[in-house]
C-alpha cells in the first residue's frame, strides 16, 4: 500500500533525474560524507554518554532529500564506513565498538529513519512547512524510540540504570531545544529548495 503511495519524485530525481548505478553511489557516498561531517559538529554532555550533534538533522535530510530507497541505503553506507574504522561517528569516533556501545541504538536507527522521511516526503510531505515539520519529528521519534531502547539495556547491563526519569534525561530530553533547531532549518530548507527547482508543491 506505502508504494502506491510514493507519487512525488525525492528533490534528488528532480535535481540530477537517472536512475544509474553511478548516480545512486555517487548520492549515497556524497550524503553519507554529509552525515560524517555534521556528526563532528559534537558537544559532550557530563552526564550522559550520548553528546549533543548535528548527526540527525543529516540523516533525516538525507531521506528526506534521497527518498526511502537511496536514503536508506547511504545510511548504511555510513554505518559500514563507521564499522570499518573510519572517523565517521561523532567525534571523531569509529569501529564496531560505537555501534556496540551506548549510543549504537541511535546508530542504528538511522537508515530506519532516513528511509521513514524519505516515504514521506515522495508523498509530498517536504513540500510545505507543516509537512516537513511532521516527518521530522517522525523521524525524531523513531531514532529516539530504538536509540533509548539500546541505551537503557545497556546501561542495566553496566549495573548503571537508574530509572525511566534518568533514562529520558540521558537519551532525549537534553536533545529537544536542538532538534527544534533542527526541524525548524528544515522547514526552511526543503520547501525552498522546492521553490527553487520549480516545483512549489502538489496541489
């Protein structure tokens, strides 16, 4: 039912149309090099393991921007450079240890959630503000949902869990005001970036 759904080419296919390998390699290895660098934009908090970034706002643009299919997959893409080593993952860090550590349920959630925005933006959903805003915070909620699952086992098996309260305090509630930042630059961003490329919206 979803697929019949997908009516609005991603802003990508309306940028640079195709359908070649080339292309979607090309897409995927460019916004998963988008999501290394704004995942150095990093600020640890004392205490929690997991830091303030600007990690999503990447993920969630790149499905947004990409679409289900290519957003997804240069989420994984992003996750196999981290687990091959390379210094993908906030700051600075990379190997299998992060994808396994405290924050490895973010990590993990993030072609989950790329290709969440993606399904809804082919719906039209990037085209205006108020339809930006939503697919965010589903996107939002879907990487905290499996992000703050992964941090809670983890901490009880570290002997460290401390309760619901804490657990929201670690995982999502220092994070709010920045994803409202987020949200809101994006509302800006895809509808103009729409505007610019001609298509305003369906309807």
């Amino acid at each position: 039912m979803m697929n019949a759904r997908l009516t609005y080419p991603s802003l990508s296919q309306q940028v640079l149309p195709g359908q070649g390998l080339l292309r979607g390699a090309g897409l995927c290895l460019g916004f998963s090099l988008f999501t290394a660098l704004l995942a150095q934009v990093s600020l640890p908090l004392p205490w929690t393991p997991v830091p303030i970034t600007g990690q999503t706002l990447a993920v969630l643009l790149t499905g947004a921007v990409l679409g289900p299919r290519l957003g997804f997959a240069a989420m994984l893409l992003y996750l196999a450079e981290g687990a091959a080593g390379l210094p993908v993952f906030a700051g600075g860090a990379g190997g299998i240890p992060a994808l396994v550590g405290p924050t490895g349920g973010y990590l993990i959630s993030f072609p989950l959630a790329a290709a969440l925005v993606g399904a809804l933006a082919r719906m039209g959903w990037d085209r205006r503000p108020l339809g930006v805003a939503l697919a965010m915070v589903a996107g939002n909620g879907l990487i905290y949902a499996l992000g703050m699952a992964w941090l809670g086992v983890w901490l009880a098996v570290a002997g460290k869990f401390g309760g619901l309260f804490a657990l929201l305090n670690m995982g999502m509630l220092p994070f709010l005001p920045g994803d409202a930042v987020k949200i809101a630059l994006a509302m800006l961003l895809l509808p103009v970036s729409w505007r610019l490329v001609g298509k305003s919206g369906p309807g």
